[in-house]
C-alpha cells in the first residue's frame, strides 16, 4: 500500500483547512450567532439597583420584579437590601435606605417598594440626590432621611406608559408594574426626564421623626426598632448626642424605658459581657443600643418600638 501524499485524504484536508480560516467555527454558525447576538447594552455599563420591599420571600412578587427589571435591563445587578423590612413601616424603611445608600456606588439606582397606600393617589416619583443616586420609591416619606442627608436636586414623577409594563397597570403591584421597570430604565441609562413631569422638591412627603435630646433632666430619645432577628434595642440616640451625659465605656448608666430603670454597663461589644447579660453599646451604625449577649433584649423584657427612653446625665 502507497503512503499517502499531502492531499491523499484531501476531503478530510480541506475540511480543515476551510474549519481554520473561519477561526475555528464554521462559516455559517459564525455568521449565525453574529447576527444573534446584538445586546441592548454590555452588563458592565449598567447602573447597581439596589432593591428593598416588605414584601417577604413567601412569594414569588421579589422573583416577579427583578424578572421584569432584567427585561428592560438585561444584565443588570440587582442587590437586595432587605425584603423583610416590617410590613408598612415607612419610617423603618427610610432608617434602611439612608443606612445602606452611602455603600453603593454614587450613580446606583434604588427601588424601594413599602407602599401601604398603593393605587392611591399618592405619586410615584423618581428622585436624584445631590450625591448622583436615582431613588424610584412612592412619595410616602421613605426619602426623608436621605433627602436630610444628602439632598435632593430634583425629582419627576413616573406618569409615562413607557417607563411601566402592561396595557393596564394593577392597582395593588406598582413594584411590579411602576417601579421596576422605570429602576431598570435608569439602570440601563435611559433619560429620567421621559418619565414624567418634574414635582417641586419642597412638596415631598415627609416623616416627622425625631432625634433624641439633652436638657437639664437628662437625655429623651425613644426605642425606633430591633436589630434584625437578635433583638437588640435601636434608640434614636446618635452616639455624639449620648456623649453629652459624660458617660465612658466602663460605666453603668440608668437607662429608662418605658417608666422602667435597666443599669446598664456600657461597654464596646457583646462579649465584654457575660452570656445572657445585658449591655448598653454603640452599635455599627453610630446610634446607642441596648442588647444582651446572645439573647433578646425586646423579647426578654417585653419592649418593642416606639417606647419612650429617658437617660440621666452622669453624677
């Protein structure tokens, strides 16, 4: 039998030498999945949604809203807040939002859905902060914390059929239908003046909240939540407010809630106490807290928010 030459096998040959000069995929799948595909806009290049709801995860309205906004948005990351933040609870959802908001980037998006009043005429509102952050949210208060922070240099409200989804939006889904889809046409960097017309800054709802305060009779602050699932007591109390009544980490201070007297030593973390002890600390995100090493101090003693809180200044 001869050996065969360069093109004994020339079939074979040319299939390679054609499967090499398109770069390893043949012609027609190349040209094929060319023309496939042709993304809106790279991933890269798409604003962070950060999203929070009270709508728990028993359901499937979380999945439903990050779907839609991947639609509009295709690729887009969605960082979950919370979905847990207490049914209704506005002013808990403004104390989350201000919290979590100087950890994105300066030009994120947030969606944020505790809307008790949905399909009211309360607006839907786009609002961009002096830091650069769009916030898609009702016009119930839940900006004002970071409107206090950061300010607000303009706002629109969501009107325009095409920043929403459907050929009829519900009256009990605006996440679904209002508020995600406009998050993820900022996202993907869409005008915000399409959205609807402008609203004047100073006609914003606002909550009346209230920081603690020092007199003569000591401190006067209240309970304004729990620390997740631990229990631990969040006071509106700013650590630099709490250090005008003189007390150091060391200390044992007489703290009053709701008529009744806890002494307290005030101390840097958990652990510097024993297990099942309570503890007054500065928690992580600057405020006085009251706690107990490993337990629950709202569930050990009964208290949850709002509970007045009364502090006498040290002798």
């Amino acid at each position: 039998m001869r050996p065969l030459g360069l093109f004994g096998c020339y079939p074979l040959t040319l299939a390679l030498i054609a499967f090499s000069l398109t770069g390893g995929v043949p012609r027609p799948l190349a040209q094929a999945t060319t023309a496939r595909v042709q993304p809106r806009q790279k991933a890269s290049a798409l604003r962070t949604i950060g999203f929070m709801t009270d709508f728990d995860v028993k359901d499937d309205a979380v999945g439903i809203c990050k779907a839609v906004m991947n639609g509009v948005a295709p690729g887009v990351q969605v960082i979950d807040i919370t979905h847990q933040a207490t049914p209704y609870d506005i002013a808990e959802g403004a104390r989350f939002l201000a919290g979590s908001a100087p950890y994105f980037s300066t030009d994120a998006v947030f969606v944020v859905v505790i809307d008790p009043t949905v399909g009211s005429t309360r607006r839907a509102i786009i609002a961009r902060s002096r830091k650069g952050q769009f916030f898609v949210l009702p016009d119930n208060g839940l900006l004002t914390l970071v409107q206090d922070r950061d300010g607000i240099d303009g706002v629109r409200e969501i009107t325009n059929p095409e920043w929403m989804i459907g050929a009829k939006t519900s009256s009990t889904f605006h996440g679904r239908d209002i508020f995600s889809p406009a998050g993820a046409h900022l996202a993907r960097g869409d005008d915000w003046a399409t959205a609807g017309p402008p609203v004047d800054v100073a006609s914003l709802v606002r909550l009346d909240l209230h920081t603690a305060t020092v007199d003569e009779a000591g401190l006067h602050g209240e309970v304004i939540g729990t620390d997740g699932p631990f229990g631990n007591l969040v006071l509106n109390v700013p650590a630099e407010t709490f250090a005008k009544l003189g007390y150091k980490v060391g200390d044992t201070v007489p703290v009053q809630v709701n008529g009744q007297t806890y002494q307290l030593p005030f101390v840097k973390t958990f652990s510097d106490v024993a297990v099942g002890k309570p503890l007054a600390y500065i928690d992580s995100r600057g405020r006085l807290s009251l706690g107990i090493n490993q337990r629950s101090f709202a569930e050990t003693y009964g208290i949850h928010a709002p509970a007045a809180v009364m502090i006498t200044k040290k002798q």
